[in-house]
C-alpha cells in the first residue's frame, strides 16, 4: 500500500507545477466519503486528493503557486466532510448519507459566501442543522418511492419468468438495470443505504446476465440470486402493499409475488403451483 501511495503521488507530482505535498486529517467513513472528498478537493492540473479511509488521512498535492491547503480543505468542508481547520457547514453534513455521518469535533465553520461563490471562514455554531433536520412531506415520498420502480420491474420480470418467455424476460431484466442505475442512494434512509449498498453489486450482475441471455434456464439460474438479494432490500423498505415471499422445494430457491397465489418463475407451466408462501412482507 505504502509503495502503491508513492508512485501515485510521484505520478501527480509530474502532472502538476510547483508540486506541494502535504498530509492531512478529514474526517469520514466509508468509500463513498472517499468519492466525494476527492472529487470536491481535486483540480485538473493544479490540486489531486488521495484520502484514505482507514486512517482518515490525505494526501495533498497541489501546484502551491494557484492554490493552497486552506482552499482545497475548504472546498472539502462545502460538502460535509470536516479537517482538522475547517467545520462543514451543518446543512451539507446533514445531507450526508447516513453511514456518511461521521463524530464531528468543534472548528471553524465555512460557507459560500452569496455574491462571490467563494468559500470563506465563518464564526456561525450549529444552528444551521435545526433548518434542516426534519424533511418536508415531499422529500420523506421521493425517498420511498426511489426503489418503487425496482421493485415494479422485478415483478414484470418474475412474471414473464412464470410464462416462459425468454425474450420478455431479457428485455424486463434490461429495464430493471435501468431503474437500479437511476436510484439516488444519498436520498435512501440509513437502514436501507446500508441495504442497498450490500446488495447493489450482485442485483446489477444478476439483472445484466438475465438480459444478455434467452436461454430460459440460465435466466432462471440467475433469477434465484436476484430474488434473494431483492427480498432484503424490500423487507427493509417496508412497502405499502404486502409482498410474498415464496419457495420453491424443486429449485431450493424462492421469490417474492405481489400475490399469494403460488406460480412458479422457475417451471412456469410444467409446475405452476409448486410452492408455498413462507413469509408475508408487510
């Protein structure tokens, strides 16, 4: 790791003049506050960031001829994440994700100042987390309804499974790595991000290997992955209408139906009613 550090730092040194190397405390979590941290601090040719999440520690290099530590920490704090100099304001850290949220401790707080747009220093305490701490009635139904289309898709393609219409099959399975792409995870609760997070990875595998085949078998071979991580994410959603989860003894294997009659995804005709409800999700 140590070596891998050193040749990405060489690396930037090369790419940018005046090269400045320093290191520095930013407090965060996760591999997302990595993505935002260094998205905010870097600038083409003049500024790289390279924050570590483990330590907490980062990396700057940057051309100290056009920029400086303090504003590249306080473009850092514009989007929530504090140093060691610098507080975020208390509105960007709390539209931070959850798993984002990280102990904070006392700084000095930075705004964008209205005019210019520049970040400057300001003396203000927290009292700007109380303007944002309850979400409006419209931001708590985006939320909900943000994994609503998933969900939709997941059902069409369970039902052209239970048909078995290869063709139908493949283009539900395209629509649903559509409307998985789309989801703005920062908008989920904490519970289901954490959820989400877990399972994003194999859902997007599991919906493109569907849609690449129209080998019926191989799809329902997938099918049986793609339902297991689909039941966690809706358990944990709690929806509005009662969803079933169903086994099937010949496949060892279950999904989730919008009804409680059982026809089985994996023999469609052949065995339509082999199965039962082993869970009612409300």
């Amino acid at each position: 790791m140590t070596i891998t550090l050193l040749l990405s730092v060489l690396v930037t040194q090369a790419q940018i003049k005046n090269a400045k190397t320093e290191t520095v405390k930013i407090f965060g979590n996760c591999g997302m506050c990595k993505t935002k941290i260094e998205k905010a601090g870097n600038l083409k040719n003049i500024a790289q960031v390279d924050w570590n999440e483990d330590t907490k520690m980062a990396t700057l290099t940057y051309d100290e001829s056009k920029t400086n530590q303090d504003e590249i920490l306080k473009r850092i704090a514009l989007v929530g994440y504090d140093s060691e100099k610098f507080l975020a304001p208390d509105k960007a850290y709390s539209n931070l994700p959850g798993c984002c949220q990280y102990d904070r401790e006392a700084k000095v707080p930075v705004k964008v100042d209205a005019v210019s747009g520049e970040s400057k220093p300001a003396m203000n305490d927290h009292t700007a987390m109380n303007d944002n701490q309850d979400p409006s009635t419209s931001e708590l139904a985006k939320q909900s309804n943000q994994l609503q289309p998933v969900f939709d898709n997941y059902f069409s393609l369970k039902d052209a499974l239970v048909k078995t219409d290869a063709k139908t099959t493949a283009s539900k399975a395209n629509e649903l790595l559509t409307s998985i792409e789309t989801v703005k995870m920062e908008t989920l609760k904490m519970d289901v991000h954490m959820v989400w997070m877990k399972v994003l990875k194999d859902l997007k595998a599991d919906a493109k290997s569907i849609s690449e085949t129209q080998d019926i078998k191989k799809q329902r071979d997938s099918f049986k992955s793609l339902s297991k991580n689909t039941y966690e994410l809706i358990k944990i959603s709690k929806p509005t209408e009662p969803v079933y989860y169903q086994y099937c003894p010949m496949q060892d294997a279950n999904w989730l139906s919008k009804e409680n009659a059982v026809k089985n995804p994996y023999y469609g005709s052949q065995m339509l009613t082999c199965g039962k409800t082993v869970e009612t999700i409300k």
